[in-house]
C-alpha cells in the first residue's frame, strides 16, 4: 500500500535548489543560501565554528539565553569573547554595539539574536547592521524565532550569516533550517583552518561540493521530508503576502500586550516597552506569590492546546543571569509565563483563549482580574495593529 509520506519520488537537485532561491526570496537576499539538514542549533554552531577561531576577537551580544550559546562556542573555538549584556527585559542599542566596538577595535566577528522568544524581546538588526558594517566585522544574526514574524533584510542590513529555522513563524518543523551565507563570510571560512571540513557542520563542505560544483549533484541524501514541509511553508507565506504574515504576528503581539495589561491582577508584560517586544511571543510576569509554572500547569489542564509555555532551562535555553542577576530557568523561571502567538497560533482567537484561560486561573486563586476587558483590549489591539499592518511590515527597523 502507497502511503503519501513515505513512497516519495527522490528529491532531485533542481528541486533542492529551488527551495534555496525562495529562502532566498524570503531573506531579501542575493547571497548563497544553504539548507541544513537540522535544527538551526546546527547552522548556527557551523557558523561560529567556521568565521571564528584563535586569532579572533568576538562582540556577543547577550540580550536572552540563546547568546549566551554563542559565546561558549565562541570561546569553546578559541576566540577571544566580548560580552556585551543587556537586561533581558529590554534590547541592545547600536550605540552599545557602536561603543563596544569602539572599545575593542580588534573585533572581527559579531554575534547577535534578532528576536529571543525565550525572554520575549527583539533588537534593532537595521542599526546594529550599519555600525557593524561601518566597522568592518562579520555579521551573524540568528533570525530563527524573527524570519516571518518581523521584516528581515539580510542584504539591506549587512548580515554576513542569517541562519533560520522554520519552526516558530514559518509554521513548520523543527527539523529543517538554512543560512545565507556573504561572500565576505565565504573568504573568512576559507582563510580559517579551523574551519570544520568534511563534518556536518562544514558549511564549507556545502560550497565545495553543491555551490562551486554548479548545484547538479546534492552532496548526500537530503531530508526530504522536511525539505518538502520548508516549500510548503514558503508557498504559504507567498501567498499570504510576507507583509500580511508579518502584520499578522504585529497584531497577535499587541493584543496579547494590550490584554494582559487589561487583564489586570498583577500580570505584566516581562518586555517593559512595547516597541522592544518580539512579534513572535510575549513573556508575561506573574503576579507576586503565583509560580507561573503552575498557572501554566492549571492552563493546559484545562486546555492543551493552549500556546503557553512557563520559561524553564533547556538545552538551548540554559540558565543564564540577566539584568539584576535575574535568571532564566532559575529564579525567574518561577514567575515568567510565555504566550507563543506564532505561525497558526497568531490569530485573535489564539490570543483571546490564552489570555482568557490565564484569567481563570488567575480568579480561581483569589486574584481579582478582568476578563471581559482583557478580551476587548486584545480584539482592539489586534483590529488598530491589522489596520497599520502593510506600513509597519514594509518600513520597521527592527
């Protein structure tokens, strides 16, 4: 018996690169385009391993956990690592990345997260790009949790690497990423010995065998699977219109702001402004003598199918301090819940559910909440952010 998924005719080079071009399309990007047969963890460590090594000095701007990652690679390769550190709470500026660079002109590599889902807030990559670029450093940015959700111009903005993943608001698996890659960022993976060859990390590998040799034979089996499930992503967002995918996780981020706030009882966005909240989810304070683990757990005993998530370690999520020697997956796990309004999950009613379900719990252990407000504000934040959707997806500088 034929079964769809599995009796699949083999994917053929044409097809893989195919895929690559409308990567490409959707990055904004004239620069190679590979796809890794992984999570992003997999592209990004190649990166770092490749563009980095004894000799250089790396900025790494840690605005959440994920860049705390980077620099142990970074360091584990045996660059030297400047941390710049923001509280999670809030974003980096380019004047801080402009006077870190100043401080320590040897810089020559420069790590950055475009939107952390894991605290909720995202960075300015237009401005940081062009301080970077004044400077003359390599730029990688991790856009995983941003592609989709938040305009990117890989090109526009200098990024050297832009690594991906389609799991967050592409709507995809988590199985399947990519990474556009500069020429400038060609030049320094060949000039490092250090470089990973004939690895799964080797990006270099990639150049070699599918980019250089004209992309008619693909290096190894590809994991067709997922390839297949990234084109579907990507027509699906080509037929929305990037514009109205973007405007559309613009809104469920508002809303699910404006109804917190309504909501009332003590709950609070994590991100104190709301220019500097990722569009991909929002992190929420609970109200003091509430373990947010627990107002999760109460959530989804109710309803599974709820986006919440309570902040807890993991394995790209480590415990790390943030500002105020606060820690993600420590002491702060205890009081930070997380709405993912992301792929399916950014609709209104996605929002409206969460934030309604957050409220129940709420009200069932004595706190005093408005639910019905919480749900007007959300539905009128949602209706004023769709209304300015096109403008802020085509002119946002973050």
């Amino acid at each position: 018996m034929t079964h769809p998924l599995l009796d699949l005719p083999p994917l053929t080079a044409a097809h893989f690169a195919s895929v690559e071009r409308r990567v490409a399309a959707l990055l904004a990007t004239e620069n190679d385009v590979v796809i890794t047969q992984g999570e992003a963890l997999l592209p990004l460590e190649g990166c770092i391993r490749s563009g980095a090594g004894p000799g250089s000095t790396a900025l790494n701007v840690v605005t959440g956990p994920y860049g705390q990652t980077f620099g142990n690679w970074l360091r584990d390769c045996g660059a030297t690592v400047v941390d710049l550190a923001v509280p999670f709470h809030t974003a980096v500026t380019a004047a801080q990345v402009e006077q870190a660079l100043a401080d320590r002109p040897e810089i020559d590599f420069v790590s950055l997260v475009h939107a952390e889902a894991a605290t909720g807030n995202t960075n300015p990559v237009a401005a940081i790009g062009e301080v970077v670029r004044a400077h003359g450093a390599l730029f990688m940015l991790d856009a995983v949790a941003s592609v989709a959700a938040e305009p990117l111009l890989t090109d526009a903005w200098g990024v050297d690497l832009c690594v991906i993943g389609a799991q967050k608001a592409m709507g995809g698996p988590a199985g399947v990423s990519a990474v556009a890659v500069s020429p400038r960022a060609w030049e320094r993976f060949a000039a490092n010995p250090r470089a990973p060859r004939r690895s799964y990390l080797s990006l270099l590998d990639w150049k070699e065998r599918w980019i250089d040799a004209g992309r008619v034979a693909l290096p190894h089996a590809p994991a067709q699977l997922e390839t297949l499930a990234l084109e579907a992503c990507l027509e699906r967002i080509e037929a929305s219109g990037l514009a109205a995918v973007t405007g559309r996780h613009a809104a469920a981020a508002a809303a699910t702001r404006a109804g917190a706030l309504a909501l009332g009882g003590g709950l609070a966005p994590f991100v104190h402004e709301a220019a500097e909240a990722a569009p991909v989810a929002t992190t929420l304070r609970t109200p003091a003598g509430v373990d947010a683990t627990e107002l999760v757990t109460k959530a989804l005993a109710a309803d599974p199918s709820l986006p919440l998530v309570a902040v807890k370690g993991g394995a790209r999520s480590a415990s790390v301090e943030g500002g105020g020697g606060r820690r993600v997956g420590g002491a702060l796990a205890a009081e930070m819940v997380r709405v993912n309004h992301y792929g399916a999950d950014a609709t209104p009613e996605a929002v409206r559910s969460s934030l309604a379900a957050l409220g129940a719990v709420l009200a069932g252990a004595g706190v005093a909440v408005d639910p019905a407000g919480a749900a007007r504000a959300a539905d009128e934040a949602w209706a004023a952010t769709r209304a300015d959707a096109p403008t802020r997806a085509d002119t946002s500088g973050n």
